[in-house]
C-alpha cells in the first residue's frame, strides 16, 4: 500500500491535467448509503424492491410510494463533505483538476468548493414542476407532504436520472471531452457497473489511469495504478 501510495504521490505531482470519475463510494464517507454494499439501499427491506422505486415507470404509478421513500433515503441535507471532496476542491483551485465526473446525486463535491462538477445522474438539490418548468430547493421538496406539488398545481420531479431515463448527452459529451484530454485520470469509488457511465472510462487515451476503491472493479486490469482502500482517507494523504 505505501509504494502505491508513494507513486500516486508522484503521478499528482507532475501533472496539472487530472480528471476525476467517481461514484458512491466517495460519498459513503459522509455517510450517504451507496445502493450496491452489503449495507446498501438495494440490500435493505422495503414495502418495494429499492430498485424498482426508483425507476420512472414506479415513479408515474406510485408518486407516493416514491417520495416517501426519496425524501427518506436518497436526500442527505446533513451529509458534509469529506476528505476526498475537498482534496479534489484543492486540486481544481491549485489547476491541478479540471473536472469532477460524478454519479453521484447529493451536491457535496459543489460544497467543497468544486466549481466544474459535470454530474451523470442528475442532483437532488434541483427540482422543477413537470408542468410550468419552476425550479424548486431540495428544502421545498423535504417539507412538502406527500407529493410535492407546484403553486400552478404542477407536479414537482427531482432532477435524477431515475432507470429508464437517459443521461443528459450535453453532460455526457462534456464528460468525454474531459476524460479523452486528460493526463491522468482517476477513478475512485464506483463499481463500475453503472452504464452507460462506466463506460465513459473507455475515451481515456492516456498511460496513467488509477483506479482507488475498496473492492475489485471489473476495470482493475486496465489500471496503470490500482489503490484498495477508502478513498477519503487515501486522497487525503495526497499533496
């Protein structure tokens, strides 16, 4: 571990072109749940599998059912950032980082300080009315009763890619366009088994892909660095 640490030091150090992908795992340490752990959402009881809750298809059917459990389990407002939240808010400040990929939904890499966070999967601190297109806080949405609903009468949807949804494919371009300039790329707490987003790692044309994460990835092999451990803890040794 301290020689991979030692040479992530090193591939830190003499580059200002890194790009950062990451994943759940980088949020587990604020202490938001990830879907796919032991302890994750999709291995909890539930009136409903976790997984078909939040896909679009329950989300018409059900609203209740989905909100009930979207302001339970998918909204943090008390989650803090972490170390690997502000390392990446440093290197982006020091031009060090030029982007945060992110599948992640909960808005802390923006309150670390991070200004260009292109985030895959949406966030759940915006919230628009499906009919007259107002924005609403997430505030808004965790003190409405039941479904939320717009002053127009309007129902109020997170803006989360929920399953069966696309990505945005203007944040996705983006996404690629930084991933296919990068120097180095790091991927840090993701499974990489989300796609299309995993799939994004494949436009990397570089020789200094690292990949940091507690578990196996199916892209370990591919890795020019491989780091096993917590990514708050390993960034946060980082200069």
């Amino acid at each position: 571990m301290e020689d991979a640490l030692n040479r992530l030091k090193e591939i830190i150090e003499e580059t200002d072109n890194i790009v950062f992908f990451g994943g759940a795992g980088v949020s587990t340490e604020s202490g938001i749940p990830d879907f796919r752990s032991q302890d994750g959402l999709y291995n909890q009881k539930y009136k409903y599998p976790p997984e078909r809750i939040v896909s679009h298809t329950f989300y018409e059917r059900l609203p209740e059912e989905f909100f009930s459990f979207y302001k339970d389990r998918m909204i943090a407002p008390d989650a803090k950032p972490n170390k690997a939240h502000l390392t990446l808010a440093r290197w982006e400040k020091e031009g060090k980082l030029k982007a945060v990929i992110t599948q992640n939904i909960d808005g802390l890499h923006q309150a670390a300080g991070s200004q260009k966070v292109l985030e895959l999967h949406g966030s759940t601190l915006r919230n628009y009315c499906e009919r007259c297109g107002k924005f609403y806080d997430r505030d808004y949405i965790l003190k409405s009763e039941g479904v939320p609903v717009c002053e127009c009468g309007g129902r109020i949807k997170p803006d989360v890619v929920l399953y069966e949804e696309g990505l945005d494919m203007q944040v996705i371009n983006e996404a690629i366009s930084y991933i296919a300039a990068a120097d180095v790329l790091i991927v840090g707490g993701t499974s990489l088994a989300v796609y299309p987003a995993a799939g994004l790692i494949d436009y990397y044309r570089g020789h200094k892909l690292v990949v940091i994460n507690k578990s196996a990835t199916p892209r370990d092999g591919d890795a020019d660095l491989l780091v096993q451990g917590s990514i708050g803890e390993i960034l946060g040794q980082m200069p």
